[in-house]
C-alpha cells in the first residue's frame, strides 16, 4: 500500500491553489522506517509527506488543537481515523468546510513485530467514511468479529481476570497520553482532573488508575474506532483496547446500532436508546 | 467554615420505639461541622419548627439537618422554618430515619440506630454542600384541558369555567354524557339520570369559557406546569357542524346497521348516526369504519336528503394544537370483560348480560322500551337473578379490588325490574352489601321491603341450560346449603375496570397508573386529585372506582387546584435545575440530544476573555428544565450540575460512612 | 444448645480475606425520587422488614447516576451497590430510565470484566406501589454480597473527609 506520490500531489495543489493553512500527513523520522505525523503550512514542504503501510497513526487526533483551529485542514485519513473525524464532526468539535480530506482504503497497517495490526486484521471499515477525495479501491464493510484477546480473557475466571487487570493498573502511571493522543478525548476539562469524581486521585496509585480508566473508557463507550493511538502512546504499554473492545462488544451485542462512527450524524450509543434495550439483568 | 445544625425527630414512638434516639444525637455530636444536635418529640409541630428556627440564629447555622420521616413527607415543613429564620430554604436536608430505619428494622434496635447515625452522616455531608437557591418565576398559561366528556369532565369543565378560566374539553366519542347517559336511574334518589345530567351538558355546550371538542383524542402533551402544548387530533365527523340541524334525516336514511355501543349492542345504529337523542352536540357523525360511501365510494343517501347540504364525505381528521396551564384526566371507566367466568356460561348463553346492559334495557329511551327481555327469545324475563362481584374482590380472576357501586345498583336494579315487571322476583347472590354513602343503607333496606328480593348470600359456582331456563347454582352460606336458582335472565354486575388505552393516556401524559390501569393519585390519602406531574390532576373513575357524588366531589376538587395554579400571572417553579459551566463545556451537544423537555439549546460565547473568535457552548432554559439530571449524567465534562443533587452534593454522601 | 457452626465468609475477588466475625456488609443505594425511593417508603409505610445494611442516597431520575456514583461508592465504604428506577415507560421524566439501563449494563458488564463479581452491582425497576418488592430486593441484594464477602478491590487509599 503506498499512495506517497498521490498524497504529495494533492497536498501541492491544494497549497497551490491556497486551499489550506495546514496539512496533516506522516513523515519518515532518522530511525528506521517508523512515520510520525507531521503538519506541513507551506508547498516546500510537501515533499516530506508520505503513506505506506506503517503510516499507522490516527492524524485526527490534531484537529483537537490549537494549530489547526480555525484554519482550513487538509489531511490524510483511513477507515478507522474517517470514522473518528465522523464524530468529531458530529459532536461539533470541527467544522467540515474548514476541512480537505483525503481518504484511504486501507489494506491495514502494521504493528512492531511487522505483521498486520490485530484491529486491521479485525477492521469492520478499512476504507475513508468521509472524505474529499478517495485514493484506492475501495473493499466495502466487513462483519463485526469478537476481539480475539476479548474471547481469551472470557474464558478466563473472575479471578484470574482480576489479576491480570490489576496489574494493568498498577502499571498506570497516569501519564494522560492515552487522553492526548485520542481524538475522541477532547474535553479541555477533563472529568477525571476534577476533584469532584476523583476525590484528590490525581495520584499515581492502583486504585486511582482503576477510577480513571474505568471512566475513560466508559465515556468513550460507543465512540472508541479501534484506531490505537492509546496503546501507542502510552509508555507502560498497557493493553488499553481491552476496555473499549469489551465495551464495544456489549454494545454491539445487546443495542441495535451503528458501530461508532459509521454513520454522519450518528451520535454514540449512550446518546440514543430503544424501547427495545434489553433489561433482564435488572430486577 | 460550615456549622451544622442536627435536628433529630422522635416522631412520638414511631422513630424512638426502634432508634436510640438520644445516642443518635450523640453520635452526631461527634462529626467536626455539627455545632449544634438536638432531639424532640415531634419535629414538625409548631414548637419543633421553633427550635430550628431559634437554634439558626442562636448559633449562626450555615446548614441544618433534620432526621426524621421521609424528605417527600415535610421537606416542604422543614424549609418553610428554614425561611421563616431568614435561611435560605434549600440549605436543609432531611434523613430518612422513620421510613428508611425505624419502620424497617423493628427487630434490630444496635443496627437502626447505627443505620440512623450514617443517615445522618450522610446529609451532614451532603449538606455542607448545598448551595443558597432562589425559586424560579415562570408565565402561566391560564387555560386548562379536561379530558374526557363523562360527569366528571363536565363538572370539572364547569367548575373552571365558572372561574372564568378557558377550557378546552375532549371527548373521544361524538357525544358527552359518559356512563352516566346510560343510566337510567340513579341511587339513592332514582333521580332520572338524563334529566339531571343534561342540563350541565347543554352548560358546557353553551358556555362561553368552554371549548368542546367531541369526537377528539390527545395525541400529545409537551412541556411542563404552566406551560403546556397539547396536540389534539379532531376525528372527521363527515358532516358540517356549522350548518348541521341535526334534523336526523341523515341517520332515517341511511341503510347500513351497526351494533349501537351506546345500548351494549343490543340495537342498532345507522353509519350515520347520533349516539342517542340528547347528545350533545347533537349532530351525527358518520362511521367511517361503516359508511357504504366512505369505503366504496357508493351510496351518498345522506348527503341527498341533507337539505343543509351538510355531508362533506371529503373532510379529514383536524390537528389542533392549544397552549394550556393544567390539565384534568377524567377518562372514566369500562366494565371489565366477563370471559374468564367460563363457568357462568359467559357467552355460551344469550341470557346472561352484563348490568349495563340491564340498565339500558330498563331505560325509557332504551332499545326494548324500558322494560327488560330475554335476549334468546324477547319474552319478559320473571326470574331475574343478579349475581354480584363478578371479578370484582376475586384474586383467582386478577382483580382484588372492590367496584363500590354494584352493591347499590344491584339494589336499585332490583327495584327498577319490580317497578318494570309487577311479577317478577330478583335473587342477588351477593358476598357482602356494600353501602356506605349517604342514604344508601336506608335505599338497600327500601329496596329489600319494596321488592321482596331474594338476598343469598354465597358465590355462584355454575349456571347451566335447562330447556329454555337459566339454572343458577350457587350457595347460600346463611343457611349453609347449595341453592339452585331456575333463571329466565341472570345479571352480571361486573368490575369497574380502566380502559384499556388508559395507561397508554397515562404514559402520553407522562404520570404513573398501577397494576389495572387505574391513574395514581399523588399520595392515596391527602392528595388524592392531584397525579405525582405538576399541573395533572385525576377526577373520577380513571383514578378509581366510585359513584356519581364523589365523582362531582372530586372533579371540582380538581377546579380548585386548577384555579389555585391559575391564581397569578406568573407561578414559582423548583430551582432544583440544571446549568451549564460554559468553561467545561466542548459544544459537543449530546446534552441537548438526551433533554426529555427540550430545553437546552446551543449559544455562542467568546473563545475566552476578549477573543474575537466564537465557539458553540450548551444553553439550559432554566424556566424548561424539570430537573431530572439526564443531561448531567450524559456530560462527559462534567459540565453541567444540577442543583440540589450536585456531584459535590453525591459525592460527600458517598463518602461520608 | 449446640453451637451453630457458622459458614466462614471469605472475599470472592482477591485478597480472598475471610471476613471478621461480626462483619457487616454496606450497602450503597441509589434511588430515584419518583418511582423507587417512593416505593421504599411504602416499604417503611407498610413496616415490611428488610436487612439494615443499606444507605440509601436519593437522585431525582435514574438518568442522574453517573458510573462514577457507582465506581466510588465501589472505592469507598461500600461492598456492593443497588440502583433502582421507574420501569421501563413509567419514568417521571418520560425516557431517563432508557438511557440510564443503557449505562447500567455496560458499566455492570465491564467491572464483571476486570474482576468484579456481578453481583456486586445491581439494578431494580420499583414503582412507586412496590413497597413489598423493595423489601425483596434489598433482601436479596444483601444476601449476595454477605455471600461475596467484603470488597477489597481498588479501594481509595486514605480517604479524608473535608
């Protein structure tokens, strides 16, 4: 998958032609083959820009912040990232006009080990769900499948769960990176800084990374597109899809709604209900 | 620094019979804000109020706690002595220590009094952080919606009416009049039921304060006290109401016969038809179900007879839509389905019929001329038997409740077949007689001597067919035998039972009904008009069963509170609501997506101090919101805080044991 | 009489700490204003007894409660937590519940999902007239945690109240 030439010729143009302040692309670093993102303001610049299959991160994450607000955005998007922006867009937190979007139908991204990503290799929609411009043939929807590691940890038992995720948050070093790098996560005052729901938690402890996951996690329930930045960024290596996968899971199985993201306009699930909800596990 | 006062009830023995109560204001002398705990024998007397009262100034209170009945029993009492000391009345709280500890732990004196001192700890803590709320002044919309044309409806109309408040009165057939057109005679009086209700029937059709809407549903109520939108859909009637005579020409006419639900199907009526001669209005609908024309698109005979040209076969159903204040639910009651008595032989045998329909065959203006026949074979019943509590008080059946009118018009039923019949004989199967108003016993005992009817008193198990005779078994407990009873008819005084689309009403509405469909009332004893939704108040038989007087009772009830809300221009509304803390909030608007009332809506702000640049922040109608902290809940920012239920409020009491 | 040979109690989630002698449960409930605290009055209106190990914190609408209430009541005193509204169609507000069962399940499903027993949080739709049902379910609810033992699992270190 490489679509560096095309990505390079519209960034140009749309410079060119003062379509955009600023494009959002990848770029390789000294070390390796590893792509980071990078923002590009001026056409001498575009040639940095490129996109293969270790174009991994999810670039709408940079529309939460300040060098991109109110200016005219041009940027590279797959599956899982188009359907990200889809909320963003949905929940008022971008505008569309002010945004040039180029959309890719992804074959999937690689991990470290240089194998297929486990959420590629799960991807429901591996091409741009919105989008100006589309490079690639597009392969269309894919039934939603169960996490692999989801299955795992349900065969497991209720203890041997709690052991493995208490050592997932004792790990936690409340670093906020996961936050940071979502592009869901956008709130300037983030619920779990507030002293309220915390009760003085911004410590570094077992039972404060227990509160603030749970709740982050919760709060994207039905909005989290398995793009990873979260388990990219975070420097414990903590294997974050897990809550939003089980979550994304419950929801799939008992609501009857879109995956989040799939559908302009469509907000997540705790926004919406149906008379139909199931309730049998209240008394 | 907060100072809590702790104000601990007795409540007589109710509280103190199973609390320490002296150890619980020891207890809660201990927590570090409570500068003043205190017990007393009844909190909520005069003399109690006076101690907080005297105590919040006597030792410069900054919060008070009251332990004792439920908050939703004297909050209101409690705060009101707040004010009285010049307190803001939302800096109290009240501990549940009477519904939620004594009464509930009567075996476990150590565990109530401990439960009690948490109860306390945890509205110490919850209200240290209450905040000073001023009540919310709203408009009134000072026109009030009755649903449902039936006596109680009317009087309730008429009420409001007369207090020079517009009315908007919906009734879903072409007529008013409900069950009491039916009857024929009324106890204790035998007052010709007609006679009495329509004169109130042509007041509500001439009053100048009332909007009467027959032949109209409630398809929609927005909004909230005060301030109410109503959608209401006006069926098509097909005939010109302006120009209408009601000649009857129309229905003489027209060829199609339809079971007459006004007379329990045992006449007919025409397509075209009014539901009987004093309707009012009296101008005929057309059937749309039945009309030759409106399904074929053959016939037409009434619109070629009209000499008023008033048949309009194009007409379509009407959206109307009213802005109101308060609204009256005085839907009535239907009879509940005998089915289930299979053993009555309930639809096998022709001559087994329900008591209203004994009614409207006993009625002048009936469909047999007053007098009652064997629907079999026309003959004029002699042997009549009544069988009483037929689902009513039969939990094999579903229904425990008693109907309260059968016992009395059973009795009037038997002197009206006396009066109808010179020979016949009523045998009333009864369980016990029920008859508790004014000059109902004196009517029971006149009916037993006038009529000489036979009072058995035991359950009937089975009625069989012999030859063309009904044979009623059941037993007489007095004598504690089984009697058989040979039956030319057998009267089923069945359960006064809430239609069926009565709760699907109640969920429109949005107030709660019980386990039948009967609407609830606020609390069964001392709010009994009013329903748990501010501005929704219940009259009649919707709410329970009962007879014509405390059905007028309680429709003009009703009237008062209905003119009590209307009494200013403006009304005071809880300041329990929500708001938007426009520094947290990200404009992403799920908020404005999960508000049951649809009162947020979106305003732009600037970007920060003095910015030029706008962004999209979430608006709260405080005059809207009804409080219910959905939107709070939903805000991933914690943007929004509900006032008097704050996550300080929630999180101090989830904290504090 | 025969001492009674009294079942130990022991924590279901790690530690697995047997429970001290006397140990009491707590729990945490949290109940709307309209339907269910007005139920559990009737409860206390009817004298229908019921354990007394609950605390009850009153919320306008089912819709109130946030998974916060239900995670920091878990983190504090608390070793298992009742939530309970109007039923489905019945809510004072018209659709809080609908979008409050939709959080419960979730929230439920993923503390299951990291260590916690389920029962440790539940849910109850009781009506205003319910009175005996409220009795039932506090019973019930009760029952089980006692049966779970205490809750030890991500506790707030060093809680201080201000």
């Amino acid at each position: 998958m490489n679509y560096t030439k095309q990505i390079q010729d519209i960034a140009g143009r749309l410079f060119s032609e003062e379509k955009i302040d600023v494009f959002i692309g990848y770029r390789n670093t000294g070390f390796d083959e590893n792509q980071v993102p990078v923002l590009i303001n001026q056409y001498k610049d575009v040639d940095q820009l490129l996109f293969t299959d270790k174009s991994v991160f999810n670039l709408a994450n940079y529309l939460k912040y300040e060098h991109t607000r109110n200016k005219r955005v041009g940027l590279v998007v797959k599956g899982c990232d188009s359907r990200a922006l889809n909320l963003m867009l949905t929940e008022n937190q971008v505008k569309r006009e002010k945004l040039f979007i180029v959309g890719i139908a992804c074959e999937g991204v690689v991990d470290e080990t240089g194998g297929k990503a486990q959420n590629c290799v799960e991807c429901v929609m591996p091409d741009a769900v919105v989008f100006d411009e589309m490079l690639g043939t597009p392969s269309g929807k894919r039934d939603y499948q169960e996490n692999s590691d989801i299955r795992a940890l349900d065969g497991k038992s209720l203890t041997g769960r709690q052991e493995y995720f208490e050592e997932v948050f004792e790990n936690c070093i409340r670093c906020n990176a996961c936050r940071h790098s979502c592009p869901l996560c956008y709130c300037s005052n983030c619920c779990i800084d507030q002293e309220t729901a915390t009760l003085y938690h911004g410590a570094n402890t077992t039972s404060s990374a227990f509160h603030a996951l749970m709740t982050w996690s919760l709060h994207l329930a039905g909005r989290c597109v398995d793009c990873r930045n979260c388990e990219k960024a975070c420097p414990s290596h903590l294997p974050l899809h897990l809550l939003h996968k089980q979550n994304e899971k419950v929801i799939y199985e008992n609501f009857q709604e879109h995956l989040a993201g799939m559908i302009q306009d469509d907000r997540g699930a705790f926004y919406k209900y149906s008379l139909s909800d199931p309730d049998d596990f209240i008394m | 620094m907060a100072r809590v006062g702790v104000f601990v009830c007795f409540c007589g023995a109710n509280i103190a019979d199973f609390v320490d109560v002296p150890a619980v204001v020891e207890e809660a002398k201990k927590i570090k804000e409570v500068k003043y705990a205190i017990d007393y024998k009844y909190m909520c007397s005069d003399p109690g109020q006076g101690m907080i009262r005297d105590a919040i100034v006597a030792h410069r209170l900054t919060s008070i706690v009251v332990a004792a009945c439920s908050p939703r029993m004297h909050e209101k009492t409690f705060r009101k002595a707040l004010s009285d000391a010049g307190m803001n009345p939302y800096l109290l709280e009240v501990a549940n220590i009477r519904e939620h500890s004594s009464w509930v732990h009567q075996k476990d004196k150590k565990a109530a009094t401990e439960k009690s001192s948490d109860l306390i700890r945890m509205a110490v803590a919850k209200s240290m952080a209450n905040e000073q709320l001023h009540e919310i002044s709203v408009p009134v919309t000072k026109r009030a919606l009755v649903i449902g044309g039936g006596i109680a409806g009317i009087q309730a109309a008429l009420d409001i009416a007369d207090a020079r408040i517009p009315v908007v009165l919906v009734e879903k057939s072409p007529s008013i009049g409900g069950k009491m057109a039916q009857l024929d005679e009324t106890f204790p009086t035998l007052d010709c039921s007609q006679c009495i209700l329509t004169p109130k029937m042509v007041d509500v059709a001439s009053h100048p304060y009332i909007e009467l809407l027959p032949y109209s549903e409630v398809l929609e109520l927005d909004g909230y006290v005060g301030n109410y939108k109503v959608k209401i859909k006006r069926k098509a009637s097909y005939v010109n109401f302006d120009t209408c005579t009601g000649c009857g020409a129309c229905w003489q006419k027209c060829p199609v016969k339809v079971p007459n639900e006004f007379n329990m199907g045992i006449d007919k009526r025409k397509a075209i038809y009014s539901p009987f001669p004093q309707a009012v209005p009296n101008k005929p609908v057309i059937d749309a179900e039945h009309c030759t024309m409106l399904i074929k698109g053959k016939c037409g005979i009434c619109a070629k007879v009209c000499e008023k040209g008033s048949i309009d076969y194009t007409m379509q159903d009407e959206i109307i839509e009213r802005e109101i204040g308060a609204v009256v639910v005085a839907t009535g009651y239907d009879l509940w389905d005998p089915k289930p008595y299979e053993e009555y032989g309930v639809g096998r045998y022709k001559d087994i019929i329900t008591s209203l329909e004994f009614e409207r065959m006993v009625s002048a203006s009936g469909p047999t001329g007053g007098v009652p026949v064997r629907p079999s074979d026309g003959k004029i019943p002699k042997s009549v038997v009544f069988i009483k509590c037929v689902g009513s008080r039969d939990e094999a059946k579903g229904i425990e409740y008693c109907s309260k009118i059968c016992c009395m018009y059973t009795a009037k039923h038997a002197m009206l077949l006396h009066h109808k019949v010179h020979d016949s004989h009523a045998y009333i199967f009864y369980m016990d007689i029920r008859a508790a108003g004014k000059g109902y016993e004196e009517f029971v005992k006149r009916a037993q001597v006038e009529t000489a009817a036979t009072y058995l008193r035991g359950r009937v198990s089975k009625i069989y067919k012999k030859g063309d005779k009904l044979m009623v078994r059941g037993e007489d407990a007095q004598i504690g035998q089984v009697v058989e009873v040979e039956a030319d008819l057998v009267v089923l005084a069945t359960a006064v039972y809430p239609y069926k689309d009565n709760s699907d009403l109640a969920r429109l509405l949005g107030i709660s009904y019980d386990k039948y469909g009967f609407l609830s009332e606020a609390h069964p004893k001392l709010r009994p008009v009013e329903t748990a939704k501010a501005g929704i108040f219940l009259a009649g038989c919707t709410q329970a069963p009962k007879d014509i007087p405390e059905t007028v009772a309680q429709a003009s009830a009703t009237a008062a509170k209905v003119c009590g809300l209307f009494a200013g221009d403006t009304m005071l509304k809880d300041p329990m609501v929500s708001t938007v803390n426009t520094d947290y909030c990200t404009g992403c608007q799920n908020c404005v997506t999960v508000c049951p009332y649809q009162a947020i809506i979106t305003e732009e702000i600037p970007l920060g101090h003095g910015s030029k640049e706008i962004r999209t922040v979430a608006k709260i109608n405080e005059g809207v919101c009804q409080g219910c902290g959905s939107c709070v809940a939903i805000c991933r920012s914690m943007a929004i805080d509900l006032a008097g239920f704050t996550d300080m409020q929630i999180i101090n009491e989830i904290v504090s044991i | 009489m025969e001492a009674e040979v009294k079942e130990k109690i022991v924590s279901i989630e790690k530690p697995h700490v047997e429970a001290p002698p006397d140990w009491q449960p707590v729990i945490m409930g949290i109940l709307c204003n309209w339907c269910s605290y007005a139920g559990s009055d009737l409860t206390g209106t009817s004298r229908l007894q019921y354990p007394p190990n609950i605390r009850i914190i009153r919320v306008p609408c089912s819709s109130r409660v946030d998974p916060w209430f239900i995670i920091k009541s878990l983190q504090t005193s608390a070793d298992g937590v009742l939530i309970s509204g109007c039923h489905p169609g019945d809510c004072h507000y018209i659709s809080g519940n609908y979008y409050a069962r939709r959080r419960f399940l979730v929230t439920k499903r993923l503390l299951n999902f990291v260590g916690f027993h389920e029962d440790r949080i539940q849910f109850s739709w009781v009506s205003a007239a319910e009175g005996p049902k409220f009795a039932k379910v506090v019973t019930k609810v009760t029952e089980d945690i006692k049966k779970l033992g205490p809750l030890h699992l991500y506790k707030k270190e060093n809680i201080s109240q201000t």
